[in-house]
C-alpha cells in the first residue's frame, strides 16, 4: 500500500477505524524521461526491431526484422544505459531463417525465438542462440506452406514463444490444415514438434472463395499459460471474421472461444498476446472499437464478461499492435499510430480503464510507429520503434518513471493512530485532509514524525473527525 501526493490514500473514521484503499491514478504519477538508447542504420547491424526486448541484468536482447551482412535480419544486444550495441547473429535466410519480427524469450543464459520466414522449406523457423551469441541452432524449419495441404505444422510465426519445463509453446500465422494458422509445441531440444490445434476454415461461398470460421485465424500473438491452459488471439475469424479470444488445453484438447469481437464497442483485430490478473485477461484490438483506432480490452478467463476498457481516438493514439504488460494496477503499453506526432505512442491506464495517459508521443526523430510492447524493469520501461531516426530505421529507447512511492501504513493502538513509512523515502510530509471533495484541502499533520527503527513514526489520538492521510513532496 503506497501513498505519495494524492495517489494511495487511507480513510480513518473514527471512533470506529476504517481503512480504504485507493488506486494509483496513472495519470498523477506519471512524470518520466525519454531517452534514445540506439538508432540503427541501414548497414551490417540490422535495422527495423519489431519484436520486444528481454532484460538480462543490465543487458537487453532483442531483434532486428531486416538487415545485416544478407539484409535478412540481427539479433542485438544493448546494455541499459545504451553505451554500446552487440551484434549476435546475421540470419542467412537458409538454414537458419530471416525476418525475426518477434521478440525473444530468455530461460539462464539461452535466448529462443522465431523467424517468419527461411529455414530449409522457406517457411519460418524456432531458434536458440546463448547471450554470448555463440551456439546458434535451428530447432525446427517449418514445413507446411502458407496454403491449406497435408502438412500441418503451421507457417510463418510472427509471435514470440513461452517457455513451461522444456516445452515452448507458439502460434505460426499459416499453414495448418487449413491454411488458417496453428497452436503449436516443441520441446527446448527440437524435438516432439506437436500441432496442438489447426485453425479452421469452411467455405461460405465456393464461387468466390470466401472462409469465414468460428475459431479464428492467422493468429500473430504470443500465447499466455496459466496452469495447463493457454490463452491467445487471432485476429481473424469468430462469428463477425473480426477476431476472437481462445483457450485450449497444453494438451490441444478443450479448445474454446471466450469472446468473438464484432467491431461496436469491442473492436477488431486483436493481434497481439494476453496478460492475466486474477481471472482476468488484458489485451488490445488492432482495428475497431468507437473510433475505428483500436481498443484496450478485459475478458473473464471463462469469457463471461467482456469490458472495453479504452478506446483510441488519435490523438492519444491508435491501432496498437502489441500487448500490454503490468505493475501494480497499471497497464503500459504502445499504438502504432497516433499521438500529437501522428507517430504512435507510449502509454499507461489502470486496470479499470481510468486514468489514461500518454507516456511519451513520437515524432519521427525519436523514433516512429512502435510495434512491440514495453517491458519493465525497476522503474524504467525499455521498448522499441521500428522507424524515424535515422535513415527511418527504428531504435531502442527507455522511458524512465518516478520512483515507486513509499510505504504509508496505518494501525491502531488502543486509543491513537500511528502512521509509519520508511526513513529510506527521504522528502515526504505526512499531510491530512478531513473530506475529498473538490477542491481539497490538505493540512501538514503535526506533531512531526520521530525515527523508530527505520521507520518514520506519528502517533495521533482518535478522535470523532474523520481524516485522510497522503505522504506529498
């Protein structure tokens, strides 16, 4: 429970105490510094990163979809503070594959991931590589064509994976049984490729060729596993051909949509992965929504309720093309689009849709049209934009947040209050307003705080006033 400058507030009635727990508005505690850790030209180093990064101590790791020595795709390395770039591996097409749109997964000191295209059949392939960029191995070459046909191990993966034991699990875009994409799993050695579940399609119209399916299609999203169910999207097909929202069993049986989007206030084309909290998913629509510029949606893990949670409208930005991540009761994530630079942005919201705030607007010099999400380390957010910069190649940037507030705790002592916080949270005045209406009026507490221990302590005696209490600075 933090309380810092009218984020996290407890409610005191008295005589009887009462506690009540507020949200982090995002959009109070939002203050935060860009910076461009590297931009990449068109030459040997890769340019384009589409896919996220991953943080290993103070190194991330991540992709270049073009570029390097056969323009085919990198894999880089780049320490937090940006003082450096490593290249790890040139993709060669064959037979180790090329365009590394996804992001890679880090399990000890090995790296795993996938490329839409190349390998032996041409068709994308799984990868490991070590940190160190030695011992590239290609652990499968998908076969299946891109069209429906007998092999049905899918084609051209564009998400990244998720790692359980030694089993990766994964979506390729095509290929399957139908054409329509697939589920897969492969053990972390390349062994055991299993198609857990082939999108299906059934022909509406024979003369024209139109597939409408009820189960999605072309799935682009990494998948999300909880328990022995994963969770993912497709951005086609489902009821409206708009995009649904599946799970299925690690086994491949006890496949089921939870939600098929239809383009009123839900959206469309929800392309990327999930998160979870609780029993609730998390994700964003590509297209759709009010504004026709995407959406941030909830889902019930067993699809009963469904929550738009925002809609873009432009100028906070639109279509979103990768998934969120979470801290606390914030969601962070980027739109492709939009913004006050047309370039896409960075943004937050609670959990509960209030709050929405833009992180950071591109504008082409800092980067432009972000494709992948953000993760979170400390309180620093680390992303990607695929173009802008220079030659319009992309970068890699940070985005800095305030630190995280202090700890506020309340408890009562037979007839007082004592409120205590670290002494490590250096500058806060504890302060106390009697009622939260508009405009407030907040009151330095006296007596001022001793030091018990490592804490700061005050004691107040109970009295018939109700009070509010906040740390401000």
């Amino acid at each position: 429970m933090s309380f810092t400058d009218a984020d996290f507030k407890k409610r005191v009635l008295l005589p009887a105490l009462i506690l009540a727990l507020g949200l982090i508005p995002a959009g109070q505690a939002m203050a935060q510094t860009f910076k461009m850790l590297h931009f990449f030209s068109y030459d040997n180093g890769g340019n384009d990163p589409e896919g996220g990064l991953v943080i290993a101590g103070n190194n991330l790791f991540g992709t270049a979809a073009e570029g390097g020595s056969q323009s085919v795709g990198t894999l880089f390395e780049i320490p937090t503070d940006g003082t450096s770039y490593t290249l790890l591996h040139t993709f060669t097409n064959s037979p180790d594959g090329s365009t590394p749109d996804a992001g890679l997964i880090l399990s000890g000191n090995t790296l795993y991931g996938t490329t839409v295209q190349g390998g032996i059949f041409g068709n994308g392939t799984i990868f490991t590589i070590n940190t160190n960029g030695q011992d590239f191995t290609n652990l499968y070459s998908f076969t299946s064509s891109p069209f429906p046909g007998t092999n049905s191990d899918g084609a051209n993966p564009h998400a990244s994976l998720i790692l359980s034991g030694n089993i990766l699990y994964g979506t390729a875009s095509d290929g399957g049984r139908w054409g329509r994409g697939t589920v897969f799993a492969i053990h972390t050695d390349g062994s055991a490729f299993t198609n857990l579940h082939s999108f299906t399609a059934v022909s509406n119209n024979l003369a024209t060729g139109y597939f409408s399916n009820n189960d999605g299609m072309f799935p682009s999203g990494a998948l999300l596993l909880s328990g022995n169910t994963l969770f993912g999207t497709a951005p086609g097909g489902g009821s409206e051909n708009l995009g649904t929202v599946f799970a299925l069993n690690t086994d491949g049986s006890g496949f089921r949509i939870l939600h098929s989007f239809t383009n009123n206030f839900d959206g469309s084309a929800p392309g990327a992965g999930l998160i979870l909290s609780g029993n609730t998913l998390f994700g964003t629509d590509e297209e759709g929504g009010t504004n026709d510029l995407g959406a941030i949606f909830a889902v019930t893990t067993n699809g009963m309720q469904f929550t738009a949670l925002h809609n873009f409208t432009g100028s906070d930005g639109g279509q979103p093309n990768d998934g969120l991540i979470m801290s606390g009761n914030i969601l962070y994530g980027t739109t492709y689009e939009g913004g006050s630079g047309f370039d896409g942005t960075a943004f937050a919201v609670n959990t509960d849709g209030s709050g929405f705030t833009n992180l950071h607007n591109f504008s082409g010099s800092d980067g432009s049209h972000p494709t992948a999400g953000l993760i979170l380390s400390g309180n620093t957010l680390y992303g990607t934009a695929t173009q802008g910069v220079d030659q319009g190649n992309g970068d890699v940037f940070s985005i800095t947040l305030p630190p995280a507030p202090p700890l506020l705790i309340i408890t009562r002592l037979d007839t007082d209050v004592v409120l205590r916080w670290p002494t490590n949270a250096q500058g806060f005045i504890l302060e106390f307003a009697t009622n939260l209406v508009s405009p407030v009026v907040w009151n330095t507490n006296l007596p001022p705080p001793i030091i018990v221990n490592t804490n700061y302590a005050v004691t107040t005696a109970i009295s018939s006033v109700q009070k509010f209490y906040r740390l401000a600075r």
